[in-house]
C-alpha cells in the first residue's frame, strides 16, 4: 500500500528534473558529508528502478538524503541513520539485505555451494587420479571410417 | 504490403522450423540419410525468411510507416536515422525478433560450416536449434507480434525513450543477443550428443568455437552496455549489479567456465558431464536472463502480473528446454565416462578450479539477483538486493580466480608440481605484492581496494606474458623471439585475454577507488580547482537539436595554465517524451578521464556542477576489449579453420 502511494505522489508531482546530490544538500565538515554519501549509496530510493538516493533524480530521494544528513548532524551513528530510515520506509531502501532471518539463505548459500562444489570437486579429482585408465576403443562407425581412410 | 510480406515471412519462417525441428531429429533416429538431409535447406530458409521479415520491419521503421503499433509507439519522423533503425530492436518485440533472427543465423551457421560433423550429430544439432526457432516464433506470433496495425494512424510516433538514443546502445543490443543466442549453440550440441550418447574429444573440438564466439559477443555486448552507462547516466557509475545487468553477466560467467571445461573434454576427455551440464545451464541462464529483463518479473512481483501472458510463456520455453535437456542428462549421464587420468596438482584440476569458482559465482549473483522475488513469495517480505551485497559476495570469487590464473595457466597437463609451477612466476609475485604495498604506503587512509587491485593487475598480466614466453621453450634469446611469432593463435589468444582480464580487474578497482568527485554552484565566468585541474564555466547557452532542446555549457579545463580540453556537457530536453537526459562531456585520456556534468540552474545565479576525475576509465574498456580480442585469436586458430571445413587441405595439428 505504501509503495502505491508512493507511486501516486510521483505521478502527481511536478516533473521539474532534480538532479542527484544538489551542492546545497551537501555538509560542510567533510568527514561527516562522507558518512552521509556511504550511507546514501546503501539506500535505495523508493519509487525509480533501482538506482540509490546517492544517484536519484526523484524528488523523494532528495527528501531522504536530506533526512539521512539531519540524522547524521543530530548525532546518530551510522547504524541509527539506517534503523531511522528503515522504521518508516520499511527493508525495501536498504540494498544491502540484513543478514538475518530469511535472509540467511541469501548470504550463506554462496559459500555452501562454493564448499560442496569444492568437496565434490576435490572428490572427482582424486579419483581421476586413482581410475585405472579405460582402453581407447573406437566404435564400430569409426572402425569403418578407419578403413575408408586407409584404404585410400 | 511489405509489412504484410515481413509478417508472412515470420509465420512461413515458423512452419520450416517445425520442419527443421521434426524431420532431421526422425531422420537420425532412422538412420535415413535423405531424411537428414532435409536438416540443412531447412535451417538456411528458416535463416532467410526471418531475415526478410526483420527486413520488413526495418523498412517500416526506416520510413516511418505509423500504421504499425511497434512504430508508434517508439518512434518520431523527426528521429535521426540511426536511431530509426535501432528503434527496430529498441522494444519488446523487435528485440525478441533480433533474438530470432540470430538463432536462425546460428541454425544456418551450422548448416554451412558443420562440414565434417558426423551426419547425425549435425542433423541433431540442426533439429534442437530449429525447436528453439520454434519456441520462440510462438511466442512472438502469440503473445509479441511486431506486425500488429493500427486502424487509424497517427500523424506522428511517440518517440524512442532518449537514453536509448544513443550510437553505444545503438549496437549494444546486437551483440548481447549474438552472445546470449550463440550459447544456443553450444545447448543444441549439447542436447545432440546427449541423445546420440556419445562425448568425446572431437565433441569439444566442436563446440569450443561457438562457444568462443558466443562468450566474444556477449563480452562486447557487456562493455558497450557499461561504457554507455558509464558517458550517458552522468555520474561516472559503470556497473550497478541491476537485475538486467545480472541477467547478462550470468551466462558471460557460465560461457567462460564452459570454454575452460571443453578444452578439458577436447584434450583430455575428461569433465564431459560436467562441460554438457554447463553448456545447458549457460543458455539457461540466457533464457532466465530473457525471461527477468522481458517479464519485469524482478522490478516487482507486481509488474509481472500486469502482463502474465509473456512472462508465463518464458517462464515455460525455460522450463521445456531445461526440464527435458536436464532430464536427458539425468538418463545419460552415465554414458560418459572419462578417459584422461590426472593427479591433484595438475593443469586439469586448475581448470575444474576455475570452473567452481567461475560456476559458484555466477550462482551467488542469481540467488542476489532473484532473492527479492523469493523473499516475497515465501517470506512476505519486500526487500531489494543490490551493489554492497554484491560486491560483498562476488569480489572473492574475482580475486580468488586472479591468484589462481597465472598458477593454473601455467601448469602442466596430467601431473605437475605446485613448487616447479610457482619457480618462474616467483619474481612475478614478488613484483606484484610489492607494487601493490609501495600503492598501499602511498595513499594511506584509503581503501584496500586499489593496491589489491594494482597487485592483480601486475599477477595477471605479467603472468601471462611469462606463460606466452615460458612456450617457447629454451635456448637463445634470439631463437625464442622467433618461435614466438611461430606459436599458435590459440596460445596468443589464451594470454590476450588473460591479460585483458588482469587489466580489467585493475581499472575496475582503480576507477571505484580513486574516483575524484566535486559537487558545487559556479557561476557564469567563475572557475574552480578539480585535482591538480582549475575548470571554468565559460558560458552557457540555449541549443536546439534535431529532436531536442538543449542547454548546453561551455567548460575549460586548465592544468597549470595551459589549455587541457574545452567540453561541452549539456542538459537535454526531448519533448516528444517529455524526458530530460544528461550528457555528460568527458575529456579521455590514457590516465584519467575528466567528466564533467552540468545541472540546473540556482535561485541565487549560477549552476549545479558536478566535476569527475575517472582514473584509469579507458583500460576498463580497453580490458574488455583485449579480452575479446583474445578470444577472435583463439578463433582464428587454424585448427578451428581445419575443423569448421574451411580448409581441406591436411594440416598437422599444434602439439599442445
């Protein structure tokens, strides 16, 4: 539901082109402006096809960066800015999933597969180096090509 | 009438692939050489037929013709004509007829240069290459029909979204889907075999060339589409890990293992169920690929069920093709027993190396990639996947296959030595870790990333040049010069395109570690420093183009004084869609690009200027693009030219 609301105020509001991180959204102390960019890149903005707030056009993009540095310059760290976000636009802005819950599967499916893939290579490796080798036969099609070429 | 033409064409096109699809495949199974024969015409006049229908569409692009749907609904008179004709594949359904008329293609290839196939593996190869044809004539004429006509025509068209006017994207398409279609190719030998029952060296002989070609395209195609991103989006990003990206990078991960385990099958005859499974799943994943960027499945759950009707007829082409080629290989297995014995250490089990690592990775970047869809159908939760947790996830798989490259490349056949193997490239690795600590002591306080980088760049790169040399055997400098012009073209392609990668690694590393950014307002007239650059904003006027209105700035760059480069970016307005779009001017240059960016205008006077410094940009293309060219080399071997046919004189074949 929210997502379509979102949607119905960006078809309504004006088209006017903003442009991704405007000079006047940005802090003065640099470090602090740093945080905010590495956080932006994180968030993903709620209505375009998956582009960050750091890269968006979308008016509501500019309303969450400017919100990102407000909470950066109340004093939270870097977790709290997320967890701000987070309560009020839900998981979907972050693009980096927790790893919690469901979303275990997501980040240890990798190296499980990588570990079994590697057991069973290692596996057919070490046979291949123990098989005895199998005789070099030819079929009985190639047998007769055999005979052809030869024959000629 | 020609439209007509072009859509008669399309359904006489889908009735010879049921032909090429039913008569060849009965013909094997009966051992009916006449039947088999029918193979070949088939497969060229399905190629033909496509092709004059693409023709008719083209045309009707070309001049305008508003009677068709298709044409306005992506395109305008007023359109240059360039982009007249890459609106053609521009869309759903063109694209999806581009998608036919290279799988004709490929069909037709076989026919002509599948020579000395035994008969019935080329009759079989045909006929699954036509069933694929079939497939997707279907779904075209069913559910994606280019040809529908408007009652009423309007005057003008609704224009091509601008982005993609554009000359990279132009050709982007074409070569992604030479790539993405060519691994059809490779499925189609695999399927033949599978039912023939029979894997063996001259199988991988055979199927090593289309895969080549395939994996070839598809990596133009990926760098044309990152190059484009790169100039058009106006930021300097070049990857963003988004599902359509994903959908091409997967079979690209999958046609490179697959290259690597068929020169196992070729010269060893070993990993044959692996090397057919790979070539099933490459085109899988191409067909996966399809069915995410064409459903918009990934977007949102919601977005699909707009539209099931295209997204549900993929979603079962994917599962025919993989549920039957999957369940043939369940049953015939078996029948491939491997012949070469190898020991642990040996180039073999580099190459299966390789092939986990290359395999696993393309896994880990489409679970990332399909996770949001299975996290809201089972979990009820909407989330998104995106760059962190992919360069998380994926960045060890690269850097693990950039160690093992040199080590693997270099290894012998059968049995080797880890320490004998490591002697040569010592000095290598030695040179690499210390330029890669000499970077890390330089730039203190920055991320690990570019001395990693600088390190594996130095591995891979020089690591392949020492393999190219170590091939020369022993003896005077002078006389090894010689025979390296002598080696042949497929160990000059090997360590091409090992190098394009090591060069690839490092831009990518260097271009997302030392990006130099700048945000500010400048005024009209005012200058401002950008590294050891001093830009000004000479001016900025109002532009008209051809079917845009433009503001465009005037920007000098300056380094100690003299002139760098005077670019132009501008700010473009297309009214027919009523879309801006960016365009950022860039200053190339072998170490460095300047990108600038110009934004809108303030209330208080002046504009919002957004300034890069892309360290190394250009050696990320020219990477990819080294790499391909690694891979035509390969091409041109002249066994490939013996084995295609092409040359009937006997050649001796390069002892490897």
């Amino acid at each position: 539901m929210k997502r379509i609301l979102l949607g119905l105020m960006l078809a309504f509001a004006p088209m006017a082109p903003v442009h991704a991180v405007q000079p006047d959204e940005v802090l003065a102390d640099p470090g602090l402006e740093a945080r905010a960019r590495a956080i932006s890149r994180n968030l993903r903005c709620p209505v375009c096809q998956g582009e960050s707030i750091d890269d968006s056009n979308a008016p509501i993009s500019r309303d969450l960066r400017l919100v990102v540095r407000e909470r950066i310059m109340a004093g939270d760290n870097d977790a709290e800015v997320l967890d701000f976000v987070v309560s009020r636009y839900g998981e979907f802005v972050l693009f980096n999933p927790r790893a919690e819950g469901a979303n275990l599967i997501l980040w240890l499916a990798g190296p499980a597969v990588l570990l079994l893939g590697g057991i069973g290579a290692f596996a057919y490796v070490r046979r291949r180096g123990q098989a005895a080798p199998a005789p070099a036969t030819l079929s009985a099609e190639e047998q007769a090509r055999l005979r052809d070429l030869l024959g000629k | 009438m020609i439209v007509e033409f072009g859509h008669f064409a399309l359904v006489l096109a889908l009735a010879v692939a049921v032909v090429q699809m039913v008569v060849p495949m009965w013909g094997a199974y009966r051992r009916n050489a006449a039947l088999m024969a029918v193979a070949e015409p088939a497969a060229m006049i399905q190629f033909v037929l496509v092709a004059a229908s693409f023709a008719a569409l083209t045309y009707a692009f070309v001049v305008s013709d508003f009677s068709l749907v298709l044409v306005v609904q992506n395109s305008h008179t007023l359109k240059p004509m360039l982009y007249k004709i890459s609106g053609v594949w521009g869309n759903h359904e063109g694209s999806l007829l581009l998608w036919a008329l290279i799988l004709a293609l490929f069909g037709a290839c076989a026919a002509w240069f599948g020579g000395n196939l035994p008969p019935t593996l080329k009759a079989r190869v045909i006929a699954v290459q036509g069933s694929i044809g079939v497939a997707f004539l279907l779904f075209m004429l069913l559910t994606s029909n280019p040809f529908l006509r408007l009652a009423v025509p309007p005057l003008d068209g609704l224009d091509l979204n601008p982005l993609l006017q554009d000359p990279g994207l132009a050709f982007h398409p074409p070569f992604l889907y030479l790539g993405y279609v060519g691994l059809s190719m490779a499925f189609s030998f695999a399927v033949a075999a599978l039912i023939e029952g029979r894997v063996d060296a001259a199988w991988g002989r055979w199927v090593r060339p289309w895969t080549l070609a395939a994996w070839v395209f598809l990596t133009i195609g990926i760098a044309l589409g990152s190059w484009w991103a790169y100039y058009e989006l106006g930021w300097g990003g070049f990857w963003f890990w988004d599902p359509v990206e994903n959908a091409s990078f997967m079979p690209w991960l999958l046609a490179a293992a697959l290259l690597h385990s068929a020169i196992v099958v070729e010269k060893r005859e070993s990993l044959k169920a692996w090397t057919i499974l790979l070539a099933i799943m490459a085109f899988g994943f191409s067909l996966i690929g399809t069915f995410i960027v064409r459903s918009g499945v990934i977007t949102s759950v919601h977005s699909f069920a707009n539209d099931p009707e295209r997204g549900v007829f993929i979603l079962m082409i994917l599962a025919v093709f993989m549920g039957g080629a999957l369940t043939l290989f369940a049953f015939r297995a078996g029948v491939m027993e491997a012949k070469g014995l190898f020991a642990v250490v040996s180039r073999e089990s580099a190459l299966v190396a390789n092939n986990l690592l290359l395999s696993v990775a393309a896994f880990v970047v489409f679970i990332g990639t399909i996770w949001p869809l299975l996290a809201e159908l089972f979990f009820g939760r909407t989330l998104s996947v995106g760059e962190p947790f992919f360069n998380a996830a994926f960045s060890p798989f690269a850097v693990a296959l950039a160690v093992i490259l040199p080590l693997g490349a270099m290894m012998p056949w059968k049995r080797g030595e880890i320490l004998r193997g490591m002697r040569p490239l010592l000095p290598v690795a030695l040179l690499a870790f210390a330029l890669g600590t000499l970077v890390w002591a330089m730039q203190t306080g920055r991320t690990a990333l570019g001395p990693v980088g600088v390190a594996l760049g130095i591995w891979v790169v020089l690591g392949a040049v020492l393999d190219l040399w170590s091939r020369t055997g022993r003896g005077a400098f002078a006389g090894r010069m010689a025979r390296l012009g002598r080696l042949p073209r497929a160990d000059w392609g090997k360590v091409t395109a090992h190098a394009g990668l090591g060069i690839t690694i490092f831009a990518v590393c260097a271009m997302l570690a030392w990006k130099t950014e700048d945000i500010r307002i400048v005024q009209e007239g005012g200058s401002y420093p950008l590294g050891s650059y001093e830009v000004t904003l000479q001016s900025v006027d109002e532009v008209q183009g051809p079917n845009y209105s433009s503001t465009m700035a005037t920007m000098i760059v300056r380094r100690d004084g003299a002139l760098v480069a005077t670019l132009t970016p501008e700010k473009r307005f297309y009214p027919v869609q009523g879309m801006p779009t960016t365009e950022a001017a860039i200053d190339y240059g072998f170490w460095r690009d300047i990108y600038l960016v110009i934004g809108d205008p303030q209330a208080n006077g002046g504009y919002a200027v957004r300034s890069y410094i892309e360290p190394f940009a250009n050696w990320l293309w020219a990477g990819c693009l080294i790499m391909a060219f690694g891979g035509l080399l390969s091409l041109t071997d002249r066994r490939y030219r013996v084995a295609a046919g092409a040359s009937r004189r006997s050649a001796a074949v390069p002892a490897e």
